[in-house]
C-alpha cells in the first residue's frame, strides 16, 4: 500500500511564464523628486495591512470551539489568499458527527410528522447565511455570526443534539455567499476522536490519490485537518456516517445521520460491483490497514452485506479480535496470499547445446514426438519453496487442468517458457516458434525448456540478443481454466469465456541475454519506473490474470507478451507495456471492457469508462509512479504494431490518453511517429531504427512545460 510522503496534496497545473522585461530610457539614474519624511517609529515595529473584503481563496484559523448544552460555538480568524485579514464575512456552517454507541451520526432537523415534532437529536448541522441546493436561505434560527475584530469572528449556532459531553467529529466550512465577493473556504475537520476509524486517508487515497480532483460525486467536500493535511475519511463522516438516514423510529423520524449511504456502504458495497477485473472487496487489509473496529455482524460496516434488517445495533470493539482473515481466508485469498509468499521461480540464461535431443525429451509442437537431434539453445526452469528447495515440476504438474479442474496432489498447472530477442533492455519480438520447443524433466525437479535452430528466426531478429522468460502458475480450490466471465475486448468483440487463470497464483521470471553469435553474456534488467505494488494496490485479490500473467512487481509478467515487438493492439495503440497501461486504465481502452447483456440474450459493450475511471488521469500518476518520469531515459527505440506498423516511445504513451486530433498534430509536429510503417524511414531492422523525438526538450521534468506541472506524481 502507498503512504503519503507529504501532507497536502496540491500541485500547480500551470505553465509559469517569464515576466516581461523592461527597457531602459535616458532617464534611468537620475535622482528623483525628495519624498515627505516619514513618521519616526520603535525599531522593531511590523506593519499590519489593512483588511479587506474580498477574497479568491479564504484560509481560516480555528482559535477554539466549544459544544455547550444545546448550543455549539467557532471562534476562528479569516484571511484572504495574500494573508490579509478579511471583513465583511456572511456564511457560516458547521456539523458535528456525534460518537455514539451505533458509530458517528449526524442527525437531520426533520419537519412535523402527523404533528408529532421532531424527537431524535443526534449531532446536527448550523448555518449562517447558507441556502439549500434549490438556492432558498437555510439559516439555522437563532444562530449569529460576530465580528470580534478584523478578520475575527465567532460562529454561534443552537444545536439541540450536542452538550458539553458530546465527542464527535466537528466541521467547518465558512464563506461563499453569493453576494458577498469572499470565495468558500475549504472544509475543515476541526477535531476527531482518535481510534475510532477502521480505515484512513492513507488507505483510500492509496488508489484515489487526491479524492479533490476526481470525477467522481462530492470531490469538492474533501476535508483538511487544522494543520492542512488531508481529512478524506473524516471530512466523509461528517454527512455519510455510521448509520443509514433511513433508519426510522415508531414515529417515522430518522434514527440515522445525514445520509442515506454510510461511508462504509460506500466502500463495501461499490467498490464490490465497480471494477473490472481482479478487485476483491474481501481482500479487507487493502482498506483496513489495522484490525476493523467493529466486530458486530449486526452493526455498522458489518450490516452492508450482512443485511440484518432494522435498526442496526451497537459497535462491539474488536479487542484484538480480526475479521479480515476471516474474510480473507472465505474467499480464497488467505489461500493465494499463502502461495505467493511459499514460492520462487528462477530461469536460466538460454545456453548453446549441440543437441536438444540430449536434453529435452518431449516435443510440444502438434506432433507430439520428440525432435530429431539438432542444435539450438536451452534453459532450465526452476521452481523453488520458502526454504529455498527444490519442488519437482513434474511430479506437482497436472497436464489435464482444463478439464479436470483444481488437484491438490498436482497444484502446478502451467510451467513453461518462451524464447525472446532483446536491445537495449527492451525485448524486441520472440524468434522461438512458441509452440515448437522442446521440453525434459530433470532427477533434480528442473525442466529444461529449448528450441532448435530451426525454430529460431535469426534472420527476423539481426544484432539482438536471446531472453528467457518463464510462467509457472499454481491452482487453488475453485481455480477454473477461465474464469467464465463476458467481457469486451477492442474492436467491439466479445470474450464469452472471459479471462484465464480464475484463482491462480503465476510467477514469472527473466534469463539474462546472451548474444547467440559470441555467446556472450550479460544482465537484462528492464528499466522500471513504478513500483513493485502499483498494481496489486488495486488488483488486489492476488489472482492470476490473463494468459498466465500476475500483478505483482508492477506488472513485471505482462511484459513478455506486452514489450515493444509484440505486433498487437491495445485500445488503438501498440502492445508496448506504457501504452497499454495508460489506454487501458484511461484511454479508449476504458471504454471496452463492460459489456450488459441484451433482451436477446447476447451482448454488448457499455462504452462506460472502467472501474479506473473513478480515478482522475493527471492527478494519479502517483497511484503508479513513485517519481515524476525522466523523459530523457525513455529508451530510444519504437514500439510495434499491427500492419507492420510502428510509433515512437514518448508519443506511444502519451497518445494512449491524449487523443484527439490536436494533440495527435502536436506530437506530429515535434518529432513523434504514429503508426507509420516500419520501413517508412529507414530500411534498418525497426528495433534499430532511433526515434528523434524532441518531446523531453519541453516536457521532461523541470522543463518550463514539464510533465510534473501537468500531471501529479506525489503525495
């Protein structure tokens, strides 16, 4: 999970521009006209500005608050964005979320039931020239805003569900009148009691990142604390408490807080039925960093699944009992979490034989019979267990898993490799034919894995040199071949299957490279700039994904099939690792995958943006890159598609999400390539050829236009 390394999470999305230089006149230096001395003063003294009236940022200091019987007070000081003192103030509002023993609730002011007048007072809101959404003034009667001097004011306000021992969360927010020229302030989580919260901001914004700049509902009420940290959870609570504004006593008055959707709901139950692939809600650690608070399965958070009818009942403190393995181990994910963490895979260098008949005794093209003797290149996989043993493939392997389902007695159901060519750390193709290979299991557990010369397109792939990749995937109870699942894939098809690998658990690894002309060796270490858990902090159910590839290590798996030479699209953009990433989470990608079925019984696309559409793009670098990206190190070398076709690395990436014709015209204009033909420019191999791109020039990090002022990679 991601933790913040700042406070605020504020970035500027403005390019600075130089001030506009002076010229010099015969006039300069000339003494200029005595001025009128000045009044004598106390060395030391500070010179306060005036106040003012209007303001386009409102920052507020709390001074103090009190909650009286009946009755809650603000003492606070206003200044505008230059920090001058601000009078004129006409709006005031504030909610206090009592702690009870249901959870937080702030309770509306509700109108006459059948003349029986409101009973239930828990918590409230107050306002001071504030409206409702249909713009009619919604003052709290009795309720005053004070001048106490420049700047400073005190909000008092009737609140029938608060006395002086009332703990909650406080809240305020003042400005914003329509008429009065001073801009809203933000909101403000004024105080909090402490461990009473089952999740944090850390946890949500872990994917979220800055909930303030998301597309999503109510991205502007996201709270600050009193020292400008980030108060989303807390800020949240304030109206979308513990319990449901649809809890009714006999009377018919509600018995719940200001919302009808807890937070809890919120996070239970959307984030269930809102992604598109490999998010589990039962994965509970993604959100609850710490054991939940409550453990009353007919109380608050648990009710959201657990729908028990009714009101629903009081907290019961966990005291150290945790729910989340409960959860997770129901779910399988105990399960997977434990074969992840049981297993490493290792692949060797592709080395020279000068018979793989020696070595490699079953053949896996459609044949089905061993190779004649030939020459080629091997490697030998290895799978190994927390103690650093060998596990025998062949004996754990079930050769008929797709048929027969899960096996305890034979967990392995995917072992094999594939044969690629590589430059300049990236891989370019892959010469070995990936179903011509042949294979043998070792005395010692191995399987050594090779292709014969006659299956290795040299030619195809000139001065690169030969990568090992290899999959291993272990099934657990409920593992399926597919999963089953309707899903869009781009050009409107329809995937009835779904994707493979339901409950299985992959690991991938990489040989270093060798030159097969000089044998010489040396490290393949692919350049990376995010981090090892960017993607399981939202794939999170530690499955298997499509084709055998895993989540885990920033998607390291997926490059074997998603690198520079694999001709295919992804969303209208090549294969290439980044492209595909950031067309699929935010480009024309996200438009495929939903589909909902017809009256017909067939299906259809929804052209509905993907669960990552809940995360604004440019604000959410950070979701997945530790640091802002240097432009400079994108390797110089272009990414393949279909028709044999090519574009170069920068516009590649930034295409996936900048797509439309004037940003295309852009990149066009400043050296970038989109889908040009691979022999348009030069006759070299593709992979050889050196992209002029002089996008870094203007946009690499620290530039004038540089990509950190436009987009956010911090926290």
């Amino acid at each position: 999970m991601k933790i913040f390394t700042s406070k605020k999470l504020s970035f500027v999305i403005a390019a600075t521009l130089a001030g506009a230089l002076v010229g010099c006149t015969g006039e300069d230096g000339k003494d200029g006209v005595d001025g009128v001395d000045g009044v004598a003063g106390t060395p030391g003294d500070s010179w306060t500005p005036p106040a003012v009236s209007t303001s386009a940022e409102t920052n507020v200091n709390v001074i103090n608050y009190t909650l009286g019987e009946g009755q809650i007070t603000y003492e606070f000081e206003v200044t505008n964005e230059n920090g001058e003192l601000i009078n004129g103030l006409r709006t005031a509002q504030g909610k206090v979320s009592a702690l009870t023993e249901k959870g937080f609730i702030n309770n509306r002011d509700e109108a006459d039931i059948n003349g029986v007048a409101d009973n239930v007072h828990i918590g409230g809101t107050v306002g001071f020239g504030t409206f409702d959404r249909q713009g009619n003034p919604s003052d709290t009667e009795g309720a005053t805003l004070t001048a106490l001097g420049d700047g400073h004011y005190e909000f008092t306000a009737p609140m029938a569900g608060v006395n002086a021992g009332t703990e909650g969360l406080v809240w305020l927010t003042v400005g914003g009148h329509k008429e009065s020229g001073i801009a809203a302030s933000a909101r403000f989580v004024v105080n909090k009691p402490e461990g009473a919260f089952s999740t944090a901001t850390e946890a949500c914004y872990s994917c979220h990142v800055d909930y303030s700049t998301s597309p999503n509902q109510h991205s502007a009420y996201v709270a600050q604390g009193m020292d400008g940290e980030v108060e989303f959870v807390a800020g949240c609570m304030a109206c979308h408490g513990s319990v449901s504004r649809g809890v009714k006593n006999a009377e018919g008055f509600s018995e719940g807080g200001y919302a009808t959707n807890t937070l809890s709901k919120i996070g239970h139950i959307n984030h269930r039925d809102k992604f598109t692939k490999d998010f589990s809600v039962m994965n509970c650690s993604s959100c609850h960093v710490d054991a939940t608070v409550n453990i009353n399965i007919a109380g608050p958070g648990c009710i959201d699944c657990h729908d028990t009818g009714g009101v629903p009942g009081n907290i019961q403190p966990s005291n150290g009992a945790d729910v989340r393995n409960l959860h997770q181990t129901k779910s399988g994910i105990a399960e997977l979490k434990a074969v992840r963490a049981e297993y490493t895979v290792e692949i060797s260098t592709p080395e020279r034989v000068a018979d793989v008949v020696a070595v490699a005794d079953h053949y896996a093209g459609s044949n089905a019979a061993p190779v004649s003797p030939a020459p080629g290149w091997c490697s030998t996989l290895t799978v190994k267990d927390a103690a650093g043993n060998i596990v025998n493939i062949e004996d754990n392997y079930n050769d008929a898993a797709s048929t027969t389902g899960y096996d305890a007695s034979k967990p392995i159901v995917y072992a094999s490799y594939y044969l690629h060519a590589e430059t300049e750390e990236a891989l370019v193709g892959r010469p070995g034919n990936r179903s011509n290979y042949s294979y043998g299991y070792n005395a010692d557990g191995t399987k050594t894995l090779c292709h014969d010369d006659a299956n290795i397109d040299f030619a195809g792939f000139p001065d690169a040199n030969l990568v090992a990749s290899a999959r291993v995937s272990f099934s657990t109870e409920g593992w399926m071949n597919y999963d089953g699942n309707v899903r869009g894939q781009t050009g409107d098809r329809i995937r009835a299957n779904g994707y493979d690998g339901s409950m299985g658990v992959s690991f991938t690894a990489y040989s270093g490279a060798v030159d097969p002309v000089t044998t010489t060796e040396s490290k393949f270490e692919r350049r990376k700039v995010i981090n090892d858990n960017s993607c399981t902090t939202c794939h999170n159910d530690a499955t298997a994904f499509h084709k055998n590839g895993a989540f885990d290590e920033g998607g390291r798996a997926c490059i074997a099939c998603h690198d520079n030479g694999m001709a295919r699209t992804s969303a209208d953009v090549g294969a290439g690792f980044g492209p595909m990433v950031h067309g699929w989470h935010w480009g024309n990608g996200s438009l495929v995958g939903e589909v909902e079925k017809q009256a017909d019984g067939s299906y259809k696309q929804t052209g509905k943006a993907n669960g990552a559409g809940a995360i604004a793009p440019q604000t959410s670098c950070a979701a997945c890159h530790d640091s802002s990206v240097d432009l400079a190190k994108v390797p110089t070398q272009y990414i393949l598609e279909p028709g044999s076709k090519m574009t170069s690395p920068v516009t590649a990436n930034c295409v996936a999400c900048h797509n439309d014709a004037s940003a295309k015209a852009h990149m066009d204009q400043n050296g970038g390539y989109i889908s040009i033909g691979i022999n348009d420019l030069s006759t070299e191999a593709w992979y050889s050829q050196m992209p002029e791109e002089s996008c870094a020039t203007c946009h690499n990090t620290g530039s004038s236009f540089g990509i950190e002022k436009y987009h956010n990679f911090t926290r």
